[in-house]
C-alpha cells in the first residue's frame, strides 16, 4: 500500500496505543498469565447464550429503535428504582450504548461546548481525556490522594471555574477500588448547587461493592440525578464485556442532547442482544450475587498474596487490586510491570498509565476478575517474586 501521500495533524498528538492493549498483546506474546486489561476469564451463564440465539431465531435481527429496545429500557427503569429509588422514564431518560465507553464519549461530545472546562479525578480511565480533548473541551485534573484515593473535595472546589461545565466521577473507582461515600456526593451537591455544572457519573461497577458497603450512585440523590448522565455497562455485570452493552440515564433535557449525538455514531445497538439481557435483566438474582461473587475472589487474591513482598492497597469495590511494589524493585511501573509480565509471567497495569503526567506511585493493577485456579497460579509466581 502507499503511504498517505501528506502530513497528517493528529487531532490527539499525545495518544498512542490503550495500556490494556499494550499489556493484553504482551501477555499473550509472553504467554503470561494476565491480570493486565479488566476482563473475566470465565463465561457467563447459558441461559443467557440461550436468550440471544432464542431472539435470533425468532426473527429479531433488525435495527433496534434508536434508543433501545423498549422492554430492555423497561427492566433498566425497574431495576434504577428498586436499587436507587429514582424513577427515570424509558421513554425519555433511558438511551442503550455499545459499552460504557460509547455512553461517556456520547455523553461529552453531546454537552461539552470547545473551550469548556471538564473536572476529572486522577487515576483516571483512560478514555475520558481524549473525549474531552476532541470535543475541544479544557481538561482539569485533580487527584485522588494516595494511598487511599479519596477525593480531596478543597482541590476540587479551586479547580471549579466559571467555565467548567462538567464534572466526571467514577465510583467503584477504575483503578484503585475506591468507593466514594454518602459524604461525598454530599460535598459534590454542595459545590454544583446553584451552578450550570451537569455530572457524568461512571457508575459501571456498581454492583461490585464489598464489605457490606453501599453504591453510591448519583440517582439516589435527587439534587444530583436532574444534572447528571448515569452510565453502566452489562460488561461488567454480567461477565460479557466483548458484547459491549450498556445504558446511560438521565434527566430528559441531557437525554435529548445525548440521542441527538448518539443516533449519529452508532444510531442502535445490536437487536438481539439487547432483547437477551431484558429477558436476564428481569431477574435481579441475576446481578445481586455479584458483590458477593467479587468480594470471594478479592479475599482469595489478597489471601495467596499474603507472604508476598506486594503491598496491597484497600480493595472496597471493583475487580482491581492495587499493589505496591517498593520492596521489590524501584525501578519505574512500565518497566516493573514489563519484567513481570516476560520474567515472573503475570501481566499488570502499571497506574502510572492513568496519570497524565506519569506520575508513579510503584504502584500496579491486577484484575482479579479470574477462576481460582488462574489466581492461584499466578499468585505462586507473585510471591516468587
Ligand atoms: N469506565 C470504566 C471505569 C471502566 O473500567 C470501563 C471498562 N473496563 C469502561 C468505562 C468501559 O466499559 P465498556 O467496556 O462497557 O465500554
Ligand atoms: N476497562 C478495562 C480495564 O480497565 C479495559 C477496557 C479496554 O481495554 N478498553 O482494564
């Protein structure tokens, strides 16, 4: 093939290739067991599989409507307010995505003006600065605080602006496994109050909340739900995360911006996918063992790692677990987690991946989203370490 015959200027200079690529592809190369990219190794259940080729069969294979299959809305709606307590209308407040990465990208593109200013916690997931890059908007960072990650709500209110026009959290955090407290959306409330501010709340592992914990999501707070976009994704709830399915909810006023946008880049989602998981959705035994499930797999992990020279971090949801690793090597994450991966065969994500100006803590990610029998074996080669 030729090359492109002109200089091209990259709309994102800094932007290579996704950390959970980069590790995924050398774990492979490697053979190593990897705990990099967030992914179950086990599979969901058959009905599921059951329900899809049910669909299929019985002729459901066209576009969907815009916004989603009506009784999948539907079983979203009901499930948002048996757990959260607020009632979002399907009709005009529940919109399905493919994954939640589509949802926060839709989101920022549907309501971040060029110049707007848009506050995001670091570590932060890897997708949502370029989103707000392309869009034009402003990026403000404000980190959570190690070694627990808790926000520092006095950082947070110096970087509010008359220019911010949104505010981006994620709880159970990606990466750190921390889960934000009643007091924080309080403190969140009180900052936006009176303020044109809209919050996209990345809520995907919200089942998966350990030791007796309860999700905060925004949609229990009434003040906070009418300004915020609500996004999940049946990825992580349902162990299917290459099916890329998930939802966003939100007031009418947000949501009618965010089809506008959405009709445009992925008009609807796969049909017949989405009729299967209003069929498993409807069971909400479906989706409340997982915190359970989760929380065993975590104890396994810390437990096979005890002995080891790994620090870990407080784990309070999600399937990540943070380790230090400072009284193994100092040498920097990337290439700590580089040695890992070719010489002890165990992937990671090193967290300076989430940190735009590569600040390292020695600290790496490993997911433990894995049969027992893939931790065990990768925890022997961890505590050979
Ligand atoms: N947000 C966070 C915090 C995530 O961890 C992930 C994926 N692991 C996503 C968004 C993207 O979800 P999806 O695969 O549904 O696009
Ligand atoms: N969200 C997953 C993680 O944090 C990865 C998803 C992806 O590869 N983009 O590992």
């Amino acid at each position: 093939m030729p090359h492109f015959p002109a200089p091209i200027t990259s709309r994102l200079p800094a932007v290579g290739t996704t950390i959970f690529t980069v590790m995924s592809r050398l774990a492979q190369e490697c053979r190593a067991i990897n705990l990099s990219q967030g992914f179950p190794d086990f599979n969901a259940e058959d009905l599921l599989f059951e329900r899809v080729a049910h669909h299929m069969r019985a002729g459901r294979n066209q576009y969907a409507p815009m916004a989603g299959v009506p009784a999948l809305r539907d079983a979203v709606a009901a499930k948002m307010v048996a757990l959260y307590g607020t009632a979002y209308d399907p009709e005009t407040e529940i919109t399905i995505t493919a994954g939640a990465t589509q949802a926060l990208f839709t989101a920022v593109a549907a309501l971040v003006h060029p110049g707007d200013e848009v506050i995001v916690f670091e570590p932060v997931y890897d997708s949502y600065a370029p989103a707000i890059a392309l869009q034009g908007g402003v990026v403000r960072r404000v980190h959570l605080v190690a070694p627990d990650y808790r926000p520092d709500w006095t950082a947070v209110a110096a970087a509010i602006s008359p220019r911010t026009r949104m505010i981006m959290i994620n709880t159970p955090h990606n990466p750190t496994g921390m889960v934000w407290a009643p007091a924080d959306l309080a403190r969140l409330a009180e900052l936006v109050r009176g303020t044109g501010i809209m919050v996209v709340a990345d809520e995907v592992y919200e089942h998966i909340v350990f030791d007796g914990r309860r999700h905060e999501s925004v949609a229990r707070y009434p003040e906070l739900a009418a300004r915020s976009v609500v996004v999940s994704s049946f990825g992580k709830t349902f162990h299917i995360t290459g099916w890329k399915v998930g939802y966003v909810a939100g007031p009418r006023e947000l949501m009618a911006e965010f089809r506008k946008v959405h009709q445009f880049n992925v008009f609807t989602v796969n049909a017949p996918v989405q009729y299967a998981l209003a069929d498993y959705l409807a069971q909400p035994e479906r989706y409340l063992g997982l915190a359970d499930f989760y929380q065993g797999k975590r104890d396994y992990f810390r437990t096979a790692l005890m002995g080891s020279r790994f620090d870990l971090l407080a784990c309070e949801g999600t399937y990540f677990q943070l380790a230090s690793y400072r009284r193994i090597s100092d040498e920097p994450d990337t290439r700590f987690v580089e040695r890992l991966t070719r010489e002890a065969g165990v992937a990671a994500i090193p967290l300076s991946a989430f940190f735009e100006d590569g600040r390292d803590d020695r600290v790496v990610r490993f997911c433990f989203a894995k049969e027992e029998g893939t931790l065990a074996a990768a925890c022997e080669r961890l505590r050979r370490c």
